[in-house]
C-alpha cells in the first residue's frame, strides 16, 4: 500500500501507482468527502472554462466569464 506525507502547507502527493491506475493528470479536479476517520478522494469530470489570456477584455467579457465560471461551481456538490 503506497504512503504518502502531509507537508507544511497540509498538501499531499497522490502515489504515482495510483495516478497511473485512475488515470489522473495535472489540473483535474477531486472532490474530498470525509467518511468517519477516513478521507475519501475522487475523480470528478470538471473542468474550468479556459481564457485566453492573451487577449484584451471588455468588462462585458470579464461578467460573461464569471457568469459562466459562477454557473459552473453552482452545479459541483459541497
């Protein structure tokens, strides 16, 4: 069973093994359930909108991305 270590800013790695095996790359998201003493992580299909960045925004765009963004989050469970 792989083991891995709180650091100092409470973060952990999750074990390559298990990275390989569910298929988690960089930049997904996991939802964290607390279940009795334990700590339960899964996959989760979300993804934020991209931007690019490398454009000029009008504060029309800048609400429209939010709006979205605020959408997006309302759906995920707490």
């Amino acid at each position: 069973m792989p083991i891995t270590k709180v650091t100092r800013n409470y973060q952990i790695t999750i074990p390559a093994e298990i990275r390989k095996a569910l298929g988690i790359k960089m930049g997904e998201y996991l939802k964290v359930e607390l279940r009795g003493d334990e700590i339960v992580i899964k996959r989760i299909d979300k993804e934020w909108p991209s931007i690019d960045l490398g454009r000029d925004f009008s504060p029309e765009d800048i609400e429209e991305n939010i709006r979205k963004a605020l959408s997006e989050a309302s759906k995920w469970e707490v």
